[in-house]
C-alpha cells in the first residue's frame, strides 16, 4: 500500500483556528465579546462600551476614575445552519445543529483619573464546524474544534481630556482538535494497482483520524482615541499578528470496518472472498503507516486595524461606525509535518478581507438602552479553497440589543444577531490535486446562523 494519504487531517487544518465554535465572521474571526457592543453591531472603537470590553474592542477605550472598576462577564450562544448540496446528484449533507457557548470576562480599576489597568479573556479567532460521518466531505474533514484563549492585561493612559491611548499583552493558549475519514478507493493495493481497481466503490470508509495539539503564541494590542470635537470622537487599534506552533501534534488513527471482499481474478492474485479488512489491518499495527503518531504545524492568527467614529447626534442618540481589515493574505501555506506521513503543504492564498460595521444606540429612560446593528464583509477564502472545513462566503449581519442599570453596581446586557451568508461554490474533495483549483467546485454551501448573548456588569 502506498503512502497513506491523508497528510493527518490537512483539510480540517486549513479551516481551524482558535475559539471553541461554530465558524463567526469573515475567516475565522470572532468578534463578539460583549452584548452591548454585540447589540450595536460589534461598533465601538472611537466609544467602547462600559463594561470593560474595551480591552477587546480599543484598549485606549479603557479608562475609570481613581479607585473605580468594573467586571462584567458574559456569553453568546451561537447556533448555526448549513448545507453542502452536490451540483451534479443532488446529494444534500447537512452540519450537525448544536449549541455552544463562546465566554468573555473583562476587569478593569483605575489606578488613578489618568491610568486604568485591566484584564481580559476572550477568542478573537475561531470556530467549530461539525458535519455527520456520512457528509460527502468527509475525506477533507468532519470536525473541527480550536480552543483558543486570549489573556491580555491592558494599561489604559488619559493622555488630555482629548486624547488617549492604550495598550495590552496577548498570552493565547491553543488546543485543537480535528477528525477526517480515508476512502479506501484512492489508496494502493500494491504497486500500480489501487484499491479501486479492485472494485472498491470510491467514498468507501476505512480509516478515521484525530489530531490533537496545544501550543501557548504572544502579541500584543493597541489603540488610540481622540475626541475631535465634544460630540465627534475618533478611534483606531492594532491587534497583532501571532503565530501557532503545534508542535507537539498527536494523530490517533483507527480502523473501520468496510465488510467487503476481493473478487474472483482480482490483480493481486488472493483467493475470492479474502477480507479487505484483513487485508489493510496489519497498516493499523506496529510498523504499519496507519499508526499513531506525532505531527507539526505551523498556523497565523492574521493582524487587525480596525477604524471608527462615534458621533453624540443627541443627548439620546449615539451614532456609530467602525470599518476593519484582517491581514489574512499572511495565510499563503499550511506546512504539515508528521513522523511517518511525511510532508504536505497545503495552498490556501487566502486574501485581505475588509469589514463595515454601523450602530445606533438610544437611551431609554434614564437607565435604559435600545441598540441596533448592521455589518458587511467580504470573505478570505479564495475559490479553490472553499471547503467543508470552512464554507465561508460573504456577509451581512443584522444586530439587535438591550441594555438596563439594575441599580447603581449591578448592569446587564442582552443581544440578537442573524448572519445572514451568500451561498458559495465550493468541493468536498481535492481529487488527488497537492494544489486544487475551482474547477474542482462540486456543489454550493449554504450557512446561516443565530446568535444571542447575555453579560452582567459590575461597577464599583
């Protein structure tokens, strides 16, 4: 038998990074780490909200009167729908529907009316993709769960009742995980004859793979905010550029069981009737190529500018836009490397991706406010890499939110949003092609999703 070709989950590796679900915004970016600011659209980096989640929105937004502080703590749930329709059968495979929670936690005190530290906890990139073991993509993967954690301290600094500026340090804990099935179609009987040739039905199961892997990165966040006038205020902020080193990769591969059995006269000579099974099982035992083993690879989380102005239209009325790049272009090759599969590079040519963000927030009451939203953005993905590991497309996305003082400490926040993706062509497959090409597009995916989430705010 030949090499086994699986490169250990390649596929499922070029869709994943960071954060523990369902794929969110354009790449793999999340961007929604807090209700209030979820409500209005993900806006704010000329005016962060005020439940600590400038450090993620504009750390120069983080800024508390001596002695003061605050903590909020939250979750949005995400629920997402879609579907891979085969352009030539017909054939429909569906994501498995399935809930999950993506959790942030902001502080933050100020040491003086001039200087705030605080801490923070979010995912700024991932997701979590889940297709059933009979989804036609299944060679190229069937699940895909990155836990990515970022733990940035903050300083923020009030430069002049105009200016500001702040800063924070990034420490991000990874952990992927990642499964795939082998056709049994592809792979080599013995020199010159596949499996195939055997009469082997191509989209025959008979490996499943599992990488695990963790890997601790660096980087660090800034940001600016100017105040142009008393009710127009301006904001920009950098989030760096880091680099995941699964090193310590370990890809557990077992067998399943096909049932079938060599014909009469086949090319390797066996009796009729001989298990395949048995056949392929000594691949599976020591000193096989289908064992355990260990494997590397090499990742970018892509660098963020984001832009935005905030204008006070009333006293009631907050007006805000934001405009963002992601650097995905930094995402040209996944290099992998494993002890007995050997080498693979996999092409992405991933490209820059731009979004737009607007909201509105109105106070309601003297506590109270209402908030709406609304976001574009084009995808990173270029055609030939549009794959069931990341279906991803462009989008709008429509936001909603509430957010109420209880009393003078307690606060909460409360969002709806509904991403609303094109549907795209895209392949299941790589037809044995090391760099594929959009003619090998054999279906449309589609994908929606509904997100709701929830922070409660301390002051004190």
């Amino acid at each position: 038998m030949r090499r086994f070709q699986v490169w250990i989950a390649a596929g499922v590796l070029t869709a994943v990074l960071v954060m523990p679900r369902p794929v969110e915004a354009q790449g793999f970016s999340v961007n929604e780490h807090g209700s209030c600011s979820m409500g209005r659209g993900g806006t704010g980096v000329a005016s962060p909200c005020a439940d600590g989640s400038a450090i993620f929105i504009n750390p120069a937004g983080l800024l508390l009167a001596k002695g003061k502080g605050v903590t909020s703590a939250g979750a949005t749930m995400i629920r997402a729908t879609g579907d891979f329709t085969n352009s030539t059968t017909g054939e429909v495979s569906s994501l498995v529907e399935e809930t999950h929670p993506v959790p942030a936690l902001f502080m933050g005190y100020g040491l003086s009316d001039n200087a705030t530290i605080g801490f923070g906890v979010f995912a700024p990139y991932g997701l979590a993709i889940e297709w059933p073991t009979t989804a036609e993509g299944r060679f190229l993967g069937y699940y895909s769960s990155v836990k990515g954690i970022y733990f940035q301290p903050s300083f923020g600094l009030k430069a002049s009742d105009r200016l500001s500026f702040g800063i924070g340090f990034d420490i991000t804990s990874s952990s992927v995980e990642l499964k795939q099935r082998v056709d049994l179609a592809d792979q080599e009987a013995a020199p010159g004859v596949t499996f195939a040739n055997l009469g082997v039905a191509y989209g025959t199961d008979f490996a499943d793979v599992q990488l695990a892997g963790n890997d601790i990165s660096t980087g660090f966040h800034i940001g600016a905010i100017a105040k142009l006038t008393d009710d127009l205020s301006f904001g920009i902020r950098y989030l760096s550029k880091q680099t995941v080193n699964v090193d310590d990769g370990l890809a557990t591969i077992t067998q399943v069981e096909t049932n079938l059995y060599l014909a009469p006269g086949n090319p390797l000579g066996l009796p009729a009737g001989t298990p395949i099974d048995a056949l392929v099982a000594p691949q599976f035992q020591p000193g096989g190529s289908l064992v355990n083993q260990g494997g590397t690879a090499t990742l970018p989380y892509p660098a963020q500018l984001s832009m935005g102005l905030t204008l006070q239209a009333t006293d009631k009325l907050r007006l805000l836009g934001d405009v963002g790049i992601q650097y995905w272009s930094v995402w040209e090759t996944l290099p992998l490397n494993f002890a007995l599969l050997g080498e693979k590079t996999i092409v992405e040519n991933y490209k820059n991706t731009t979004s737009w963000r607007l909201g509105a927030e109105y106070l309601v009451g003297s506590k109270s406010t209402a908030r709406l939203g609304i976001i574009a953005h084009n995808a990173a993905a270029p055609d030939q890499t549009v794959t069931p590991n990341l279906p991803e497309a462009a989008r709008t996305e429509f936001t909603a939110g509430f957010g109420s003082r209880i009393n003078e400490r307690f606060g909460f926040d409360l969002a709806y949003q509904y991403i609303d993706q094109a549907d795209r062509q895209g392949r299941s497959g790589d037809g044995g092609m090391a760099v594929p090409t959009a003619a090998l597009n054999d279906g449309v995916y589609t994908f929606q999703a509904n997100l709701v989430g929830i922070t409660l705010t301390y002051s004190f």
